[in-house]
C-alpha cells in the first residue's frame, strides 16, 4: 500500500468512524471550484493541534461544499496519522497538486502549533526536531504547483509568515510577528484564533476576509477580557482566491 493511501484512509478514519476509509480525496469536478484541504498538526505532545486540525477540516468540507478532500499530517503519536514534517508536508501538497485542478480548485491549508519568530515548531514524543519558516513554506507551496491557495497559520508570531502571501495566495495569521496567541493548552478543542475563526466565523460566512474581521474582533474581546496583551491577527494577499472561492461547491 502507497504511503498516499494510508495518509487519505487515515484521515477518513480520523475524522469519522463511521466514514468509510478511501484511498484518497474525491476527485475534481471540472467546472466546479473543489476545496482541497491540507491539515498539519505540527507539535504532538498537545492534543488541542490535532483536534483544531480536525475541527477546521470539517468546517472548510461544509462552508466550500467540498467533502472527503482532507489530508492530515500530526504529530501526535497516537493519533495513527502520519508526521507532520517537511517531508511529509511536501508529499502532501504535491500529490493534492496532482489530483486537483490547479487552474480551477484551491488548497486549503492550515498550519497548527506553538510558533516562534523564525517560524512553526515541529515536536513528536517530547521532541522539538525540526523548524519550518516561511521561506520553507514558500518553497514547498511553489514547488507543488499549486495555484491557488489559503494557508491559515494558527501559532505565537505567525505574522512571519506574512512574506508567503501572493494575489492568488491568500494567508491568514493568528498574530502579529512580535506577538504570542494564546490558547494552546491540552483539553482544548481550540485556540482562541482557531475558534473564532473556524468554529465562529467561517461557519457562518464563506467570505474569507469578512470571516477574518469577524474573528480578529472576537478574538481581541477575548484577550481584553482575560487580560492578555492582543495578539493582533493578520491576513493578507489572495485577492484573486477571495474571488475564486466566492464560487466553490459550484
């Protein structure tokens, strides 16, 4: 069995048990715009990573009308999924690359972890190995040749990753580059950005940047209140997959 094949029958199971396993993303439809989803949970000692990752798939398969098209990639041991490296995200995007129409659909991806200005941390078993910074990030998405694109980055001092934006690469970041976001604690289901914007926002409004004004609002009043210093989400870039997704599931 292909490494491909276990990643998609592992993300059927993971996100239902009553989902069959598959062996691999439903396949475009031409003239639809499809949302293809790429999650990776990249520090594996918490469990709120993975199940952000989890949630986020779910909401993005209901908001874009784009079921059974998630790949996951976690770090967390037990979760039987495949590590979240650069190896494996590269893998990953190549081969959703493959299966979409990159002229037509959109990736979907979304990094989960603890962060630092250089970048997302990479942790397996009590284990800190591995970095990726936006430069990393940049170079994988390129060499995919995926076109078009949201890359939400849910970590302390996400804004770095603000030079991977481009008109048809839309990214969104969970706080400034000088500053933490805040609820990265096991039990969660969430972060605070993860919440207001998957679990509030995008349920309600497929509009990428109304969604994104809407959790960064929540967000504030939510650091205010449990006086934290404003971790002051970004977005930018992704004019042309605004656009583009304004029409998905259809």
């Amino acid at each position: 069995m292909s490494r491909l094949r276990r990643v998609w029958i592992a993300v059927a199971i993971g996100l239902s048990c009553a989902t069959p396993a598959i062996a691999g993303p439903a396949p475009q439809r031409p003239g639809v715009v499809d949302v293809y989803f790429v999650g990776f949970a990249a520090w594996g000692s918490q469990d709120v990573f993975l199940s952000e990752a989890r949630g986020a798939a779910e909401v993005v398969a209901s908001a874009y009308g784009s079921p059974e098209r998630a790949t996951l990639l976690s770090n967390e041991v037990s979760s039987g999924l495949p590590a979240a490296t650069r190896t494996s995200l590269r893998g990953a995007l190549a081969e959703t690359a493959r299966v979409m129409d990159r002229d037509e659909d959109v990736l979907f991806l979304l990094l989960t972890s603890h962060g630092s200005p250089r970048g997302v941390g990479l942790e397996r078993g009590g284990k800190v190995f591995d970095l990726l910074s936006p430069n990393e990030l940049r170079r994988a998405l390129e060499a995919s040749g995926v076109r078009n694109a949201v890359v939400v980055v849910s970590a302390c001092y996400s804004g770095v990753f603000r030079s991977v934006a481009t008109t048809r690469r839309l990214v969104v970041m969970a706080a400034r580059p000088d500053r933490p976001s805040f609820g990265c604690k096991d039990g969660n289901r969430w972060t605070y950005f993860g919440e207001a914007f998957f679990d509030g926002a995008l349920r309600k409004e497929a509009d990428l940047r109304r969604a994104f004004a809407t959790a960064k609002d929540a967000v504030a009043r939510r650091e205010r209140a449990e006086g934290f210093t404003p971790s002051e989400p970004q977005i930018a870039g992704g004019r042309g997959v605004v656009e583009r997704l304004s029409a998905a599931g259809r």
